[in-house]
C-alpha cells in the first residue's frame, strides 16, 4: 500500500480511536498528550518520514494504549519494509481488538498476514545429531 493510501487509513482508524481509549480510563492528559504524537506522526507519514511517524505512533500508543494504534504502527512499520515488525503489530492488533474489528478490516489485514508471512523467514532447531548417531 503506498504512502497516502495509509495515510488516510490511519485519519480513520484515528478519528474513533481514543473515545475508545477515554472509556478504557486515560486521563485527559493522556489523551491530549498522545493525540499529540499521533497528528505529528501523521505529519511525518505525509512526508514520508516514517522512522519518525513510526517514534511518535509508537508514543501515543505508550501514552494511552488503543489496538487501533497496532494498526497504524504496522502500516508504517510495513513502509519500512519492517516485515516481521509489521506482522507482528497486525496480528497484536487482530488478536487484542477482535471482537471490535469489522469482518471486512479483519480480512484485509489477515491477507496483508498472508504476504508478510512469505516475506519473513522462520528458523527451526537442525534435528539431534546425537539422535542420528544412534
């Protein structure tokens, strides 16, 4: 997905995002305090400074924890070609927000799943050798 397509994935998933996280107990602060980083991380997204969109997602999301964050830390994490970090932040978002997500939001990052999971390698233990020697 390119760069604006996110951008305007992440407005949305923003725009209902901490009425969830003033129902979760943040404090007013909190709220201000990490929409604050979220819009300067939209900033830095929009000019394709996504390290820095990546620090200040990553901030709103210490400051007041909302999984719709995970989202828009694994969309900007995915522009880094982080792939292990954007699966890993898909699959925390599906799994902490499931029953809030819709079927069809499910589906889409299931299949942006399936492509990072042909991206990123695992690594499994060579058998025993001392089994073989047997």
């Amino acid at each position: 997905m390119k760069a604006s397509g996110c951008l305007v994935a992440l407005c949305l998933l923003w725009s209902s995002s901490f009425a969830l996280a003033q129902a979760g107990g943040a404090s007013d602060e909190a709220r201000a305090t990490a929409s604050a980083h979220f819009r300067r991380g939209v900033e830095l997204f929009q000019e394709e400074a996504f390290r820095a969109a990546l620090a200040e997602f990553q901030r709103a999301y210490d400051v007041a924890p909302d999984f719709r964050l995970l989202y828009n830390i694994g969309q900007t994490k995915l522009e880094l070609h982080d792939y292990l970090g954007a699966a890993q932040s898909y699959e925390r978002y599906l799994s902490t927000g499931y029953l809030d997500i819709s079927p069809e939001r499910r589906a889409e990052v299931e299949e942006a799943l399936t492509a990072l999971r042909e991206r990123v390698a695992s690594v499994s233990s060579p058998p025993s050798t001392r089994a073989r020697s047997r």
